[in-house]
C-alpha cells in the first residue's frame, strides 16, 4: 500500500462527523421542529406537506427551518456544534436582516435564536456576547410583548453579573403580562418586592368618546314615557284609484 493511500486512509477515518453527515434535513429532526418546516421539507423524507402550516408574510422560511436543524445538531454534535452553530447564525440572520420578515408573526422568536446562537458562540469562543443582548433586544423592539426575549435578556443580565438590569428586564415584562410564571420567579430570585403597575390598554380619544350612542337596532326607546302597550294611531291607507293615493298615477 502507497504512503499516500495510506494518509488518505487515515484522513478519512478522523474527519469530523458533519463533513460526512448529510445538510438535508432528518425524519426525526423534523419531529422536533414546528410544522411549517415540515411543510417545506416533509417530501425529502416521505412526511406530507401541509403547506397551510406556514405562516404568512414570511417569505424563504426555509432559511428559519435550516436554522432550527443547525440548532438542533449543535445540541446533538457536541464536537461539531460550532459548526453547526455558525451555520444557525448564517440562516437566522438570512431571515431577519434586509426587512424580509417586517410583517411575519415570527420575527420576534427568529431574533431570539438568534441571540441564544450568538450567546452560545461567544461562549466557546471566549469572546464579547453583545451580539447576543443586540438580538434580544431588538426582538422586544419589533414585539413588545414577547415573552422568551424577557426570559433571555434578563438571564443574560444575571450570566454578566448585573442583577439590576436583569431585575428590570423581568419587571419590565411583568407590566406586560403580570401573571407570567417565568417573570414571577425571576421577579422574585433577584430580589424584588414590589411588582410594577401593568400597562393599561389605551384610553379613547376625545373624538372616540364623544360619538353618539347609536339606538338600540329594534327601534326601541328606552327613554319613552309611553308604555309598551300604548300604540301609535294609525291613519287609514287611501283607497286605490283616490286622488290622495301617490301610487296612482292614472287617477282623475
């Protein structure tokens, strides 16, 4: 045997694990994925397509499903996973940069793993996780009221040692959805005591509140002095053919 038929050999038996594992995506990797991406890729692997699953306003959501799939192999491939991390990045941020998902109901939950990607890189890299906090920020940008950003951005805080900003990222939260259990605890864990006043729904405009109230639709009065007995007189039709009858046109 050649020397290098023997180095190839010997290459080839070492090589990481994702240069020889398929890109597409798995039966069982789409179990653990939302149905849209089954939607996109069920036929590859014999599932069937629904194609109403998908959202709408969210176009090439088949970049987010490749994200989902690298996230899901950087938990499985732990030799891999920063491979497999930077690829989530990559499909993530194909997504969410450009304006593309303005309008798609996934935006806010596409910028939260994107900074959990992030977060996970800097880590093994040992390097600033700031790309991290910008994404879960800028999904409570886009979505006020979206709860898992409240839950990264505060754990963020508390992984940095700044127990004070993660305090007020879940009471912040909490002036959103009080009864979070996820917020309480956390609420609660950094040492608050007093739970902040929730937003109030906004009140109506002065031109809202002073539109008429319109009658109730039978025609009723509620208001009327007469009872509901007392009936309006009624005057007698005319006689057909009468010169008091507007419906006749041809009457002397």
């Amino acid at each position: 045997m050649s020397r290098s038929l023997l180095i190839l050999i010997v290459l080839l038996f070492h090589a990481p694990a994702f240069a020889l594992q398929s890109f597409g995506v798995t039966k069982d990797e789409l179990a653990l994925m939302p149905p849209y991406c089954t939607a996109m890729y069920g036929a590859s692997v014999g599932l069937p397509e629904i194609k109403s699953t998908i959202p709408e306003g969210c176009p090439s959501i088949h970049h987010y499903c490749d994200g989902l799939k690298s996230m899901i192999r950087a938990d499985k491939f732990n030799k891999e996973s920063g491979y497999w991390l930077t690829q989530g990045i990559q499909s993530f941020n194909s997504v969410v940069q450009g304006g593309w998902w303005k309008n798609c109901p996934l935006q806010a939950e596409a910028y939260v793993n994107l900074g959990n990607a992030y977060l996970r890189q800097s880590t093994q890299r040992n390097t600033s996780s700031s790309k991290a906090a910008a994404s879960f920020m800028k999904a409570l940008e886009v979505q006020p009221d979206y709860l898992p950003a409240y839950y990264a951005l505060s754990d963020y805080y508390v992984r940095l040692g700044d127990k004070k900003k993660a305090l007020n990222t879940a009471e912040e939260g909490l002036r959103y959805a009080p009864d979070s259990a996820g917020l309480l605890r956390r609420f609660k864990a950094l040492g608050g005591t007093k739970l902040p006043t929730p937003h109030q729904v906004a009140d109506k405009s002065p031109e809202q509140q002073a539109l008429p109230v319109k009658p109730p639709q039978d025609g009723s009065d509620e208001n009327a002095a007469s009872s509901p007995e007392e009936k309006p007189a009624q005057t007698p039709e005319p006689k057909i053919g009468s010169p008091t009858n507007p419906w006749c046109r041809f009457c002397p």
